[in-house]
C-alpha cells in the first residue's frame, strides 16, 4: 500500500527536521552566548534551602 | 513566563541560569506514573511466565511493598536534598562522589533503555496496525527514531509542556484501565471472566514466585523519577512527597485491576509470554470499542514513558555534567527553554542505538537490574542520612514512619530480586554488574580528578555526625 | 587549613573520549552474555508433555475453557504446545550463586569503602577551608 510507504518516508523526514532543528539550535546557542554563562547553573537554589539559611544552618 | 522570573540572581553577583521552576503535583504524578504505567500495558506478565499467574500476583504485592519501602524512604529525602538528579545528589552528599558516579550512570543507563524499549513499543504498534490493514513490510525503524525525535524535541522546548502532555496521555491511558475494566462486568465477573478454571496451581512451586519478583518490579518501576523533577518544582518539599504517593496509589490500583483482568480472559503460559497482554486481553472482550481504546492506550503509555525517561535521563547526565563526574560540556543550561539541552541532545543517538541493537532482553534486564541496584543503594543511603544528620538538626520536608523498618524490608526484598534475576538470567546478571565495576574503577583511577571536592556539597547543612 | 584541590582542565578532546570508553563498556557488557553463551542469557527449555504424535489439548493439561480461549487467540493445540511446554530451567548452581553473591556484595564493599574516603575530602574542603 503505497499509504505505508510514503507515511515512512515522511516520518523519517519528520524526524530528521527536528533533530536538524535542535542540532542547529545547540550549535546557535553555543555560539551566541559565554560558556561560562551556559555553564552557570548551580545545585539546589530552592526556597528550602533558604529556610535553612535563614535558621542558619550552614558552618 | 517572563524572563524576569527565570533568572536569579547569583551569590557572585553575575547572572545565572537556572531550570525553569515551573512544575506542580500533578506535573510529579504525571512524570512518576507516565514512565511506570507502560508496566501494566506489557512486561508485567514475563512474571506470570516466571512464577504462574498466583505466583505473580504474591510478587505484585511483595514488589509493591518494596516499592512503598522505596517511595517513603524517597520522600523523606528527596523533599530535604531537593535538586536535580535526585538520588544522585543524595548520594553525594550523604554516601560519596563513587556511590553518587554509580548511581548517576543507574538512572542514565535505566531510563535511556527503558526509553528505547517503549519507542520499539510504539513501531510494533504501528507494524501490527499496517499488517491488519494489509500491509505486511513496515519497517518500524522511521516509527521508532521519530518517536524518540518528537519528544526530545518536546523535552528540548522546555520542561513545562512536556510534563503537561505527559499527565494528558498518562491520565487517558490509566483512564482506558478502568474503562476496560467496568466493560467487563466487573459486578458480575463469573459472567465474563474465568478465573475458575483459568488459574492453576503454581507451575514452578514457590521456588518460582520468587523468580517472579524480577519482573514483578515493572509494575511499579520508574516511579522513584519523580525526584529528577526536583529543581524544577514549586515548593519541592511538599509537591514531591504528594505527587510521588498518590502516583504509586494510581500504580497499586492500576497493578491490581490488570492482574485481575488479564488473568481472567488469558491461559497464563499465553500471558506469560505476551508482548502486549492488556490489548490482548481486550481482544477477547469482543468489543471494538474497548479494543481500540486499549490500543490507543497502549501506544500512550508507551510514549508517555519514554518522554518521562528522557526527561529523567537528560537531568540526572546534567547533573553529572554540573559536577564533572561527566564532562562539563553537558552541564549546561539552555538561556531561553531551561533546559538541560545538551544532555538531551547527546542522549538520543544512544537511545536510538540500544533501540535498534536487536537486544531487546538484555537491554530490558540492564534497565531492571539498574533500578535494583538504586533501591539497594537507597536501602543504606537512609540509614546514614539519619545517622549523619539526625532529626531535628536539618529541616526536612517529610519524615517518613518505623524508620529503620523500611529500610531493613527494601534491603530484604533487593536481595530476593538479586536472587530472582539469577534464576534465569544469571549470565546478564554477571555481565552488568561487571560493567559497573568497570566503570566505578575507572571513574576513582581517571575521572574523579576533574571534580572539585569540597563543591560538590551545596547543601546548608552543618557539619555530618562523625566527620 | 588546608588548601582546596584544584582539578585540571578537561581539553575537548579528553570529554569526547571519555564519554566514547563509556558508551563502549556499556555496548560490551549488551553483548557480553551473546558472546559468551548462546541462551542470550535466558535459561528456558521444553518439556515433555506431549507422547506420539498427536498433540491434543487434554495431553497438555487445558481444560474447556482454557482450550476456548487459546481458539480465539488463534491457535490450535499443535501452535498452543510450543508456548505451553516451554520452561524455565530453576535448577541452582551453588558455585554460580556463590560468585554471583559475591560480586555483588564485593561491589557494594568497594563502592562504599572508596566513597567513605573521599567523602571525608569533600566534607574537609567544605567545612575546614575558605
């Protein structure tokens, strides 16, 4: 059934726009912005630890 | 979202990225259950091949006691080390940078082949519904890398509307549960389900309810990935705990109606060896209705598992990344969507690959056995936590009951599954564990050296008891 | 006091092959029990159930309405036989199970005594130094 055959090929057309679209985006992002800044996110950084902070718990 | 509201201000006075905190209960049910659920659609029944079908209900029930060992213990500390990872930032800081390395690569190898198991579903579906419609050469291969490309893209995008799709297909495919359970009378069950003459004696004796435990864990497995949304969710403290108890309450009620009604409808040396047993089990209702509903949820909870896994997945990698346990390069965050982009990306070729390797058994063994390993590693990591910090000297978000009673049991019922998985696939068993010994060594010799030590502890807690 | 450790930097090229020697464990213990037994790791065998050569339901122990809904799978007592005799082999090898134990608990010694060690370095740094 020739159905089939072309619902294959769109889908790996499919797929291979969206991971071109996600490739390009990474390499867009990484060239726009510092690594420093792409690499800045930090552990935790919730409000519970700040409860904590506030009773303080660290050292 | 505004951009306002998704930056903050970093302790050193520059800007910095965060994941987007954005997630509420529904989105931690959404995701603990979404990756689970596919569990009751197929693989569950390898227990009934292993154990007979009353062996593997006594295995549901002592594996969801396990499983409510593992999300009480999860709870109490998950809601006080609320980051991404989840058990891999426990592991940190309460065991060690080795212990944290092991358990970070459990989630990582777990949810990546489980997540290539569930796109290798979703072509199957599609193969069967060609072959019934008259056409027998589909190649499931474009179905399957289109699968894993639509929900990394949707993970890519942001973290928001990927766990809001995934509570819709979740919902609709538990939904198609019940509804096929209250199609089959479930008032009147001698009328329309033959567990009289159905069920035997069990086949293997109790020798082998206990090989059942194995697969007796895909009925609740995965649900403990609930933490990986930690960095995410508003108010981690309290939305975690709710959203990962009434999840495993949604898999207890779920796990029960299907027992009940594949082993009512099915021989169980059939169930035993299905590979989509509750579409199967609506295939003998004569009702089209219910058999389309079960196939539409079948492929839901299929997808909706996989989207969770790569959601987990991709945060545990990150936060491997963050701390160079992994390189750095996949610790980064994506300044418009939030997410852990790069770890997404680098993810899904590997998933594609273990999808079409061919090893389904060994693949599905490996993301089972990793699982196992987590829970035995949560078993000790709890005794310690309350050890090092005892109540009352952190705040905690949960403290869950008969401490240490649960994680005495979870240790128990690790070691009867170990036993389960050797009888039969003690090879595999082997085999992965050599892998990870491997891996652990070459992680302390080579890779350790490229991590701060003292950084990795971001918690504000004070001091651990004996250090 | 002491002072913090400084780790190295990391070349690219360093990342790239440390997530390559990863993924290629990883792939070698997949194929790993293929290689090394030809049960792909999965102990299963068939039982004798059925003498001569006329396979019928009562030989393999199904009653009526097992044999009905075995039919309205679509199978017949000869396509039935193969799924139903088939078995797991359960019979324990005690030096298998005592080297299978052993790993796993050798594995969890080393992983928790190495971890101890350095944790005491990441509690140290955190807490003793600036």
């Amino acid at each position: 059934m020739i159905f089939w055959e072309i619902f294959s090929y769109a889908a790996w057309a499919l797929a291979a726009l969206l991971l071109g679209w996600m490739l390009l985006d990474l390499i867009k992002v990484s060239k726009d912005y510092s690594e420093e800044f792409l690499l800045s996110a930090r552990e935790g950084a919730d409000e519970l630890l700040q409860q904590d902070h506030a009773q303080g718990g660290k050292k | 979202m505004t951009a306002q509201d998704t930056t903050a201000q970093g302790g050193g006075g520059g800007e910095r990225l965060y994941l987007l905190k954005v997630l509420g209960p529904v989105h931690v049910w959404a995701l603990g259950v979404g990756i689970v659920l596919v569990g009751e659609y197929m693989g569950w029944n390898f227990s009934v091949g292993k154990g007979g079908a009353l062996g593997s209900l006594i295995a549901c029930w002592i594996i969801g006691l396990l499983y409510t060992c593992v999300a009480m213990i999860d709870s109490e500390v998950t809601s006080t080390v609320a980051a991404a990872g989840g058990q891999y930032a426990q592991a940190k800081h309460i065991i060690g940078p080795l212990m944290a390395f092991n358990v970070g690569l459990y989630l990582v190898m777990a949810y990546t082949m489980l997540e290539a198991a569930d796109a290798l579903v979703v072509g199957d579906l599609l193969v069967q519904v060609a072959a019934e419609t008259g056409y027998a050469a589909l190649d499931p291969k474009p179905f399957v890398v289109l699968t894993i490309a639509i929900l990394a893209w949707l993970n890519y995008r942001g973290v928001f509307m990927t766990l809001t799709v995934n509570f819709v297909i979740t919902a609709i495919a538990f939904i198609a549960i019940i509804l096929l359970f209250l199609g089959l009378n479930p008032w009147n069950p001698s009328e329309s389900l033959f567990h009289k003459q159905l069920l035997t004696d069990l086949p293997y004796g109790w020798i082998g309810v206990v090989a059942a435990l194995q697969f007796g864990m895909w009925y609740y497995l995965g649900i403990e990935g609930t933490c990986q949304a930690a960095e995410e969710v508003r108010s981690a403290g309290r939305s975690i705990p709710l959203g990962t108890m009434s999840g495993m309450m949604t898999l207890l009620i779920a796990a029960s109606l299907t027992w009940f009604l594949a082993s009512g409808l099915l021989p169980w040396e059939y169930l035993g060896q299905s590979g989509v047993p509750l579409y199967d089990t609506s295939r003998m209702t004569d009702s089209n209705g219910l058999q389309v509903l079960l196939f539409i949820g079948t492929l839901f909870a299929a997808v909706a598992s996989a989207n969770g896994c790569i959601n987990d997945a991709a945060r545990a990698w990150f936060s491997m990344g963050r701390d160079r346990y992994m390189p750095i390069w996949f610790g980064a965050v994506h300044p418009k969507y939030r997410t852990p982009f790069r770890s997404i990306v680098f993810l899904i070729p590997i998933a594609v690959s273990f999808a079409f390797t061919g090893l389904l058994d060994q693949v599905i063994t490996f993301s089972i056995l990793s699982g196992l390993l987590g829970y035995t590693f949560m078993s000790f990591n709890v005794v310690k936590f309350r050890n090092k910090w005892p109540l009352g000297t952190i705040k905690r978000g949960y403290v869950h009951p008969f401490h240490p009673i649960p994680a005495i049991l979870l240790l128990t019922l690790c070691s009867a599954t170990y036993f389960a998985t050797f009888l039969g696939y003690g090879t595999s068993l082997i085999s992965i564990m050599i892998f990870y010994i491997v891996a652990s060594v070459w992680f302390a010799m080579h890779r350790y050296r490229f991590v701060y030590r003292g950084d990795q502890f971001t918690m504000p807690w004070p001091r651990p008891i004996g250090h | 006091m002491q002072k913090r450790y400084q780790p190295p930097r990391q070349s690219g090229l360093g990342q790239f092959l440390d997530c390559v020697f990863l993924l290629a464990i990883v792939y070698a213990s997949l194929l790993a029990p293929i290689v090394l037994d030809f049960g792909g790791g999965v102990n299963k065998h068939q039982v004798d159930m059925v003498q001569g050569e006329q396979v019928t339901w009562e030989a393999l122990g199904q009653n009526e309405v097992m044999q009905a809904q075995w039919q309205k799978l679509g199978y017949d007592a000869e396509g039935a036989a193969e799924i139903i005799t088939s078995r797991f082999d359960y019979s324990i090898d005690p030096l298998a199970l005592v080297i299978t134990a052993a790993v796993i608990i050798g594995y969890f010694v080393f992983i928790l005594k190495v971890s101890a060690k350095e944790y005491r370095d990441v509690i140290r740094e955190n807490f003793d130094t600036d």
